[in-house]
C-alpha cells in the first residue's frame, strides 16, 4: 500500500495499491512492470501518457497497467497512451478533433464513454493497439502461475 499521490514510492517492480483519487501523468510512474490499483477514480493528463511524442515508439514506454474500482478518465487533450487500463467506468475525454490511440489494451467493466471525433470521418475516434507485450512483461502481477508437473525415471 502506498500513501503518496505522487507515487515517488514506486521504485521496484510489483504491485502497488493506493486508497483514494489520482491524478497521473507520465512523470509519475518511473519503474517497469507495475500494477497500481486505485480504490478511486484516476484522470490522465498530457498530450502522451508513458509514450514518446509521436505516439509510435514505446521502446522507453514503462509495462504498467492501471486498475481502478472507479473511473478512469482521459484528459481530452490527451492524443495517445500506453499501458493497461482497467476500470469500472472509462471516459475517453471529448474532442472535436483529436482521437486517442492506446498502445495496450483499454478494458471498461461496465461503461465505456467515447465522445472523441474528428473533423474527418475516416479517421478513427479510438484507435486500440494490443501490445502482447504488456501482458507478457506484467504477468506475473497480473494473474498466478500454477505448476504441475511429475518426475519420472
């Protein structure tokens, strides 16, 4: 359990739970391979969250994945972001001419709001990337290996 809404306790790879609402952008996350879950609602802001500016490279990007029991939120200035984001509630932002890329996986429970459009229809409002890479780096945060095996001679 972590205290800081500045998240300057992540240092290490792992899980990490934080009671309350956060407000992320891509300086708060510096470690690899985590899983914060929030007991709050979480709002992201930054034109890119942990990817580089042009939204394609993801070489420096952090595996992280976000969960919350609450809403996730996504500034409607925000163009592109990486990572894992699961919650009850996820709200794209509104635009009236920028979409959102993720690079990850986006995953509503119950409600997923999209008010993001372009001026040019044949443009995409979300546009999801699925990075198995995310998934294989957070496994072991995000699920439990089970061994079962015999020897024989």
């Amino acid at each position: 359990v972590i205290t800081d809404p500045d998240l300057s306790t992540i240092t290490s790879p792992g899980i990490y739970i934080y009671n309350g609402a956060l407000a992320l952008t891509s300086s708060n996350i510096t470690t690899s391979n985590v899983l914060l879950i929030t007991t709050g609602d979480i709002s992201i802001s930054g034109s890119e969250f942990n990817i580089n500016a042009n939204c394609t490279d993801t070489t420096l990007s952090k595996n992280i994945a976000i969960l919350s029991t609450g809403k996730i939120s996504f500034s409607n200035t925000t163009k592109c972001a990486a990572g894992i984001f699961i919650a009850q509630t996820i709200d794209t932002g509104s635009t009236g001419n920028q979409g959102l890329k993720i690079k990850g996986n986006l995953i509503a429970q119950s409600t997923l709001t999209n008010n993001r459009s372009w001026s040019d229809n044949s443009k995409p409002s979300l546009f999801i990337i699925f990075d198995q890479t995310q998934y294989i780096n957070l496994l072991p945060y995000l699920s439990t290996v089970n061994y079962q095996w015999n020897q024989r001679q």
